[in-house]
C-alpha cells in the first residue's frame, strides 16, 4: 500500500523517540574514527515543514519537537538532536526526517543507503539529497531491500527499520527482516521502530515475543507511551517503542540519560510512561 504519507506525522512523539535514540546511536559510531554504513528501509520524504497543510491538519507536531525546542535545560545527550531540529525551525519551520539527521549527524566518510517505495516521496529524497555522493537512493520495497543491500560496505553501521504498519503483513515482515538482516549482518546495528497501538495488541506481542525468543544477544527494548486525545482514544497513537539489536556500547546510559525528561515533556499526566530494559525468554 502506497497510501501512507509521513508528513501528516512529522515531528510528533514516536519522531522525537525515534530520532533521540538514533541521534545516539550515531553520536556512539561517530566517537571512533572509523568510517561506517547508515541503511533505512523506509526513509519517507527526508525532510518535512510543520506549517503545511498536512502537518497543520493533525498538529501533532505541537505535542512532540515544537515545546522542545525553546527548553534550554536537556540533558546533554540530546544536544546534537535538539539542536538540529531548532536550526531546520528556524531555516522554514522544517523538521528533519531520520535521513537528514544521518546526513547532518555524519561526516563524509559516512555513506548512507535510502529505501523509500512511495514515488512521490522517493522522488523527494531525490532532491534534497541526489547531488549527495555518499547518499545512494532506491526507489524499491524497503524490506526485501534491505535484505539484498546488507551487509553494506563499511560493514559497522546502523540499519533503521520503521514501515508505516498500516497493514497486518507490515507485522509479520517488520519481524522477519529484522531478524534475517540480523542473520546476514551479525556485525551490524539494527533499530526497529514500531507503534503503540491498542487495536494491535495480539502485533505487538507477536513481533516482540518473535524477536526476544530469537536467540540474539544483546536486544534493547525502549517503549514512550503517551495519552492520546479524547477523540483518538481506542484507534490513535498511545506511544511507540524501539528495538535495538547489538547496540552499541552504553547506549543504554544514553538512553536511561534523556528517557525520562522525554516522558516528561510527551507524557504528563501519565505515571511511568517510558522504560528501557533488555528483551530475554527468561
């Protein structure tokens, strides 16, 4: 299905958690002075304008990046995100999408692969980025993409995994791509994004318990939920969650650094709304 349009969404709070765990995992890769591969399956439109008619029409924006980027005490891990974001604001009222944060979080030996199925939005991607010789663009099907494009040459690198999950099959081959790439890439870092959703409870609990009993070592489970507007309750958003296999070292102390501030901001109101632990059979 080529109906979803991340423009609707851009900026809102599974961006924010999304963004902030991989704008760490970046921070974490680019610490050593040695090149590495940034690969997305599903990379949307790059960049996004929170004045649009589309961003305007949800305002979901307002309950995400908008109140963060006139605070001036974060906890310092999320200075580069922070500070990315309030530069795309003040440049347009834009937003940076997963592969402009790669672009701008990375130097030039970093060499970034984008899948992106959608023409319009691949087409997008095109024109922000095309002239980019290090950013290489496929206009294909992000999950078996990814499968034929790892492992990517550096072979240290991130791979981010965030489809829309607008149908039942999304489930199923967000799992089995995460795992098969993992397979195929034991030396990668792989990131899956994925929703909070009431109406897909027995989903969830699928991919979650499919990838926990997987046999992988070292898999980080990070979950934000938030409450949903009165009219959205039962069908909208309630949070979103990330799944981390092989991160890299002390990303779990970055993430435990910002979590709860983030909560904070996206959560009030909600008790405990966010937690990081390590996903096990056990």
């Amino acid at each position: 299905m080529l109906s979803y349009r991340h423009g609707f969404h851009a900026g809102n709070h599974a961006d924010v958690l999304k963004h902030a765990v991989v704008s760490c995992i970046l921070a974490r890769f680019s610490g050593k002075k040695k090149p590495f591969s940034y690969v997305e399956s599903h990379a949307g439109g790059g960049e996004y304008t929170l004045d649009s008619e589309w961003a305007e029409k949800t305002g979901e924006a307002e309950r995400g990046i908008i109140p963060l980027l006139s605070e001036q005490e974060y906890p310092p891990v999320l200075q580069d995100y922070l500070d990315l974001c309030r530069s795309y604001w003040k440049s347009g009222k834009r937003y940076p999408g997963s592969p402009a944060l790669a672009r701008e979080l990375t130097d030039s030996s970093v060499h970034l692969t984008l899948m992106e199925k959608h023409p319009a939005e691949a087409e997008h991607l095109r024109q922000l980025f095309g002239k980019d010789k290090r950013i290489h663009i496929h206009e294909r099907d992000g999950f078996s993409g990814l499968i034929a494009l790892t492992p990517p040459d550096p072979i240290r690198g991130l791979a981010l995994i965030d489809p829309s999950y607008e149908t039942h099959a999304d489930w199923t081959q967000a799992a089995e791509t995460f795992l098969q790439v993992r397979r195929r890439w034991a030396a990668g870092t792989l990131a899956l994004w994925y929703p909070l959703l009431d109406r897909r409870q027995r989903e969830i609990e699928l991919l979650v318990n499919t990838i926990s009993y997987s046999g992988f070592p070292s898999i980080l489970h990070v979950q934000c939920r938030v409450p949903a507007p009165e009219a959205e309750q039962g069908f909208g958003l309630k949070g979103s969650a990330m799944i981390v296999i092989n991160p890299p070292w002390k990303l779990d102390e970055d993430i435990t650094a910002f979590l709860p501030w983030l909560g904070k901001y996206l959560a009030s109101g909600l008790d405990n709304p966010t937690s990081l632990t390590w996903l096990s059979p056990n």
